[in-house]
C-alpha cells in the first residue's frame, strides 16, 4: 500500500505546483481560494507521504534554520510594529505562504523527472504570459503608463518575473540537443526579452545583462557574449527612438534630475533617506511587517525632512548656486504614498530591525552558497545548467533589489519556487551519491 501512496502523493503534489505556478502567474491578485486549495494540497501530500511511510518526514536543509530565525525575527518585530494585528496578518498571508511552498517542494517533490516537469511547465507559463502581454501591449488591455504590464498590475513585477526565468531558459538552450527543443526556447527568449523591453523598466534591463554576462563567463560561452552584443545593437537600431533614449538614462544620470514627469531620482533619495531616519529611530526591531506601516510612517518622516529642507532653502536664500540648482531638479512636487523602501536591505531594516536584517541576509547568503557549490560540483548534465541559470537568476533579482524590493507577492513567490526547486536538485543528488556509495 505504501509502494503505491507515496508516489501518487508526490505526483499530485508536482501538478498542484504545477497548477498553482500557472495561477499566480495568470490571476496574481485574484483566485485566492483557489490558491488556498493548492496550498491544502500540497500540505496534505506531505502529510500522506508521513503516515504512509509511518515516520516524521522533514527534509534538513541549510535553509531550515535562517528561514526559521528570521521568521521568529518577524514575529518578534510584529509584536512591536506600529499596527500589531496587520503586522501579523501580513506574516500569516505572505510569510507563512512562501515558507509553506518552500518545505512541501522540497519534501513532496522527489526525482529529477519532477523536477524537469516542472521547470519545463514554468518556463511554458511565463512565455505564455509574455505572449499574452505582446498581445495586451498592442491592443491597449494590458498596458499601463505606456509600458507592458502583461497580467501584472505594475510594470516592475512583469519585469522581475521575466529577469526570473529568463537567464534559466538561456543555460538550459545550452545543454538540449534535440533542435525542437531548442527552438522553442530561442522563441522564449525572444518573446521575453521584447516583453522585457517594453516595460521600460532600466533596473531590469540592467539586471539581465548582469545576469547574462554571468552566464557567458561562467559557462565559458563566447558565442553567447558576441550574441548577446549583436542582438544588443540590433535592438538599437530596430526600436523606436523613445526606448534608446530611456535606456540611455541608465548611464546618463543627468536624465533622471531633467525628468519632470516622473522625477524617479529625486523620489529615490526622498525616500532612502526618510528609510534612514526611521532605522535611526527604530534600529533593532523595526517597524513591523507590511506595506501599510511603512506607507504610513514614511509618509511623515518624508514631509518632516522635506520641510527641513524648505526651512533651509529660506535660511540660505540668496544667488542659488549649482548644487541648489540640481536639488531642486531632483526634487520630486508631491510625496508619494509608498509601500517600500525601494532598496531591499533598506526596506528588510525598516521592517525588522537590524537582527532581522542579519538574519535575512544568512538565509539568502545560504541560498547563494549553496547553489553556487552545487552548480560547481554537478557533472554535466541537466542539473547543471539548470542551476548555472538559477544563480544567475538570484544575481539578477538581488540586482533589482538595489533600487527596488522582491519581497512581496507576486514576485517573492516565484523566487520562493526557483529557490524550493534548488534544494530539491540538491537532496536528490545527495540521495542518489548515497545510494552508490551503499551499492559499492
């Protein structure tokens, strides 16, 4: 009976995986008891394979501790958080979410077939949704600002979907042989990286070609680089005048302080500063989990040091000099309400005091260490290129978080996902060395 319960519940649990992935990526703000029934499920897959094999079933990883360390930080942080009760909430909804996806995958998922599966299903899924966006960017169903928004609110999370899955269908072209294959995943890029495109989202772009160039080096590919530069210039010279101009910006800082439509920079440093000064009034415990605490508290803290600044222009009033001058460029008109710190580490400190952002950066120094020493010591094969494309995945959405924050649904979801199917890869190849050494 065994022999039969435990696959059958580790197959279930694969399409629920499978099937959720599909629904966030589709519904990110909708279906939540849907959502709710594919987390059930993958609970009670691991509860199954637990009594059916008559024995606690609890993977050890070297993510168990840090996740439960920042998860206790949390808790402790929302206990002192300016609104207790949504704090908690937020912990319960968000939290709780990410760490349920994590621990199922890694003790219901088994075998590099489910794995492949479910790689192959998710890579699927986000060429769909950017095939939906080219669709929705043309017709004006999904766009917003003039920039693609695809089944995401906001250009910025379509954005860092993409610099998510994208990197891992770059080194997974270059382990298939089979030519179908192959030109599935040149149309994955493709589309994808036009998607990318046309969120006009600069830290994206960026993100990416950090994450390429990784690639390139790493995997030794030349061919890659010179493609990757080709392609570069040839988008240059294809798209219209108003996208080179935006990703010139990139480099030309001097076009952030000329914006007057978005004036982007000068909310940037509004805001990392007003981060500062809560961390310097709130430096162990925060302000407690959730983007209605920070909205609100910086909120304030932004109008007191933009009124400091007015008191000082009128102090100092006289011949404005050239640093005034470019001040007053950067300065955004109105405060806008916002929901993070647009800095990760910023926005981890705000939330959780400086323990919970130590703790936070073991977990993800562990994910890094980890995965990069797997990827080093696998053979050639499927397993490796596969975890070449999740760091280089990692690198690209910690390179967002300088300017931007991934913890939040959707995006801290999908990370979540790469990260379970990491460990997966890892304790299966454990399993499998284990087996040979007890053969021999």
């Amino acid at each position: 009976m065994q022999k039969h319960i435990t696959p059958r519940a580790s197959l279930i649990s694969e399409y629920t995986f499978i099937a959720y992935f599909f629904i966030v990526s589709f519904f990110p703000f909708d279906a939540d008891i849907i959502k709710l029934l594919c987390l059930l499920t993958f609970i009670g897959c691991w509860v199954t394979k637990m009594l059916s094999e008559k024995k606690i079933r609890f993977v050890k990883t070297s993510l168990t501790i840090p996740i439960l360390s920042f998860f206790l930080c949390s808790l402790i942080a929302s206990l002192h958080s300016v609104r207790i009760r949504y704090s908690l909430g937020t912990i319960e909804s968000d939290y709780l979410e990410y760490f349920t996806i994590f621990f199922c995958m890694v003790n219901t998922i088994q075998g590099q077939e489910q794995i492949r599966r479910i790689v192959k299903a998710m890579l699927i899924t986000c060429g769909l949704v950017c095939a939906y966006g080219l669709y929705g960017y043309y017709t004006g169903i999904a766009i917003r600002d003039e920039r693609l928004v695809a089944t995401f609110e906001y250009h910025s999370r379509i954005a860092k979907y993409i610099s998510l899955f994208l990197p891992i269908a770059v080194c997974l072209f270059f382990h298939y042989k089979n030519v179908l294959t192959r030109l599935y995943l040149v149309i994955l890029t493709i589309v994808c990286s036009i998607s990318l495109i046309l969120t006009m989202n600069r830290t994206s772009w960026v993100a990416v070609l950090v994450a390429m160039f990784f690639i390139g080096f790493a995997a030794q590919k030349k061919l890659l680089l010179c493609i990757f530069v080709s392609v570069c210039a040839l988008i240059a010279i294809i798209l219209p005048a108003k996208f080179i101009t935006h990703a010139k910006t990139v480099t030309q800082v001097n076009k952030f302080f000329d914006s007057h439509k978005n004036e982007i920079l000068g909310e940037r440093f509004l805001c990392w500063k007003a981060s500062i000064a809560i961390i310097q009034d709130h430096p162990w415990l925060g302000i407690g989990p959730g983007k209605k605490n920070f909205r609100s508290v910086y909120q304030q803290y932004a109008e007191t040091i933009r009124h400091a600044e007015k008191q000082q222009e009128k102090e100092t009033a006289s011949e404005p000099s050239p640093e005034t001058k470019a001040k007053k460029k950067m300065r955004v008109r109105n405060i806008e309400r916002l929901s993070h710190a647009h800095n990760i580490f910023l926005h981890i400190w705000v939330e959780t005091g400086i323990v919970g952002l130590l703790t936070f950066l073991w977990l993800f120094i562990a994910v890094f260490y980890a995965s990069i020493k797997s990827w080093r010591l696998s053979k050639a094969g499927y397993e490796k290129a596969l975890l070449m494309g999740i760091v280089a995945s990692l690198i690209s959405i910690f390179s967002h978080g300088l300017t931007d924050s991934f913890w939040k649904k959707p995006e801290a979801l999908f990370l979540w996902y790469i990260m379970g199917i990491v460990f997966v890869v890892i304790h299966n190849t454990s399993k499998l060395q284990t087996n040979e050494s007890v053969r021999k």
